[in-house]
C-alpha cells in the first residue's frame, strides 16, 4: 500500500511539474508572438515609407529626364544649342 501512495505522489508532483512547464511555454509563446507581431508591424510602416520614397524618386527622375528640361539645361549651363541646318552634315556609308 504504501508504494502505490509513492508511487501516486511522484505521479501527482510529476503532473504538476507538467501543468507548471506547460503554462510557461504558453506565456512564453504568448509574449513570442506578440513580440513578433510588433516587430512584423514596425517593418511594415518600414516598407510602407519605403515605397512612398520609392514613389517620390520615380516622380523626381521623370522630371528630370523632361526633354524640356535636359534642353534647358543644356542651353543655359553647358551653353550648347541647336545648330543651323546648314551646319549638318549628313556623312553616309
């Protein structure tokens, strides 16, 4: 008798090590996902301002490759122009 009272006390400790154990891991799973939950959202307000900059660059490249601008520029900084069609020459094979 007394070893089947051993016997159910280590079984009792024995579960309750197991109920102990498994209520951490679900507090630690618990805390693990709200932790990678907030990560996930701070990565995508990352890329969120990442494509609003991606945006702005696409508008700013299409407006510096504007014809009028590069002949603009080309007129006023590099002091080139358009030559006088009797200054073509047209050199063929």
């Amino acid at each position: 008798m007394r070893l089947a009272a051993t016997t159910l006390g280590i079984t009792v400790a024995a579960l309750w090590v197991g109920v102990l154990v498994s209520a951490g891991g679900a507090v630690y799973c618990t805390f693990r996902a709200r932790q990678l939950f907030i990560e996930l959202e701070q990565l995508d307000t990352q890329r969120d301002n990442l494509d609003i900059q991606w945006g702005q660059l696409q508008l700013e490249q299409s407006a510096w490759s504007s014809h009028a601008l590069v002949e603009s520029v080309a007129g006023k900084k590099l002091h080139m122009s358009m030559p006088a069609p009797k200054d073509i020459v047209v050199v063929y094979p």
